[in-house]
C-alpha cells in the first residue's frame, strides 16, 4: 500500500481553497459561514461532527477532505480509537470502496495521532 502525504495533500488543498478567495470571494465565505454555524458545538459537539466529516469524507470519497476532517476532528480532541470506530460505520454504508479510503485516515493518524 502507498502511503499517502497527507502534509502534502493538505497544503494543497489549503493553498487552493484560499486561492476561492481570489476567484470567487462570495461564494467561499458563504461556505465558511455555513461551516462555522454547523461546526458550533450543540445537541452534538463540534468534535462529533468533525468525526461525522470524516466518515462523509470517506464516503463521498474525497482525499483533501478526509485529510482536512481528520486534522480537524484531532484538534477538536477526537481520538484515533474514536475516528478509527467511526470509520467502521464508513465500511457498513460504503463496503469495500470505503474500506479502501481509510488508508487515507490511517496515515493521517499516523501523522498527527500515531498510536502510543
């Protein structure tokens, strides 16, 4: 299996989200302001959705996101026990497909939340 550069997946990602600003500055802050309301902590906890990111990330599947979510959901104090939990409810709704594009969260965890 090939490891994925989640560093570099992520600063590329960044770099062309922020490049929205340049291109279309109504339409990124829009999305910016919907993702600060819902990411707010509630009934559910800001941590929470960032795990529920995750898994929509594997299943949508999109590699930049499932980077960025699981950065997120470990700043917000998600454990890697409790991304890697919510990963198999990916593998029920997605199957095999999404068993495939939790590499991507695994090496991301080995980046930012190795195992101790």
């Amino acid at each position: 299996m090939t490891e994925h550069d989640v560093e570099k997946i992520l600063k590329s990602f960044m770099r062309h989200f922020g490049a929205l600003n340049r291109d279309i500055p109504e339409t990124r802050n829009a999305f910016i302001d919907l993702q600060k309301t819902v990411h707010k902590d509630g009934a559910l906890s800001a941590k929470f959705k960032e795990i529920i990111c995750v898994v929509a990330s594997v299943l949508a599947p999109c590699e930049s996101c499932i980077v960025y979510h699981t950065k997120q959901a470990i700043k917000m104090g998600a454990t890697r026990e409790e991304i890697m939990e919510a990963c198999g409810v990916a593998i029920v709704m997605g199957g095999g497909p999404a068993a495939s594009h939790i590499a991507i969260v695994q090496d991301a965890l080995d980046k930012w939340a190795p195992r101790k």
